[in-house]
C-alpha cells in the first residue's frame, strides 16, 4: 500500500532526519519526497511504500503524530487513494 506523508511547520534541524528514522524504523520505503521552506515554515509531502512493513496503517498514523507533537509540526499520514480523492476536482 501506498502512502502520503504530509508535514507542515516551522522550520529546524532534522525533520527529514527524524521522519526518515520512523520509517526506515518500520520498514517502511520512501519512493519520493518534495519539500519546501517558505518564509520559515517547512512543508513537505513524501509518498512511501509500506508493503514490507509489519505495522498498520493506524499505528503508523499514531507514531508520526506523536513525532510531529513531539517536533512542533503537523504530520499527517494518509492511504494514497485517499489523498489523492480528497485531492481531485
């Protein structure tokens, strides 16, 4: 399954670092990222592969949402067919 990675916020040291970390942590495989830094506010969107991980979706969604607290962003993680619904005109 794909999945859409959101993460919104002020700007710092190691937010691609520690998102990364969780992923690779969970076996989770990254096939793109686009990111951006405007005025000092952080904005990326990355699109991964969990097929070979072992945890859910929900898990996941818990993980990084508690990462985000944790960093002071908003991160968002969501099925790809989801957001790309959500996403559509």
């Amino acid at each position: 399954m794909k999945i859409v990675v959101t993460i919104v916020g002020k700007d710092r040291v190691g937010i691609i670092a520690k998102v990364s970390g969780v992923l690779a942590e969970n076996n989770v495989n990254i096939l793109s990222v686009n990111q951006n830094i405007m005025d000092g506010f952080f904005n990326m969107v990355l699109i991964a592969e969990m097929q070979d991980s072992q945890v859910k979706l929900k898990e996941l969604q818990d993980i990084l949402h508690k990462k985000g607290d944790e960093m002071g962003l908003e991160i968002k993680v969501q099925h790809q067919e989801i957001f790309n619904a959500m996403h559509s005109i």
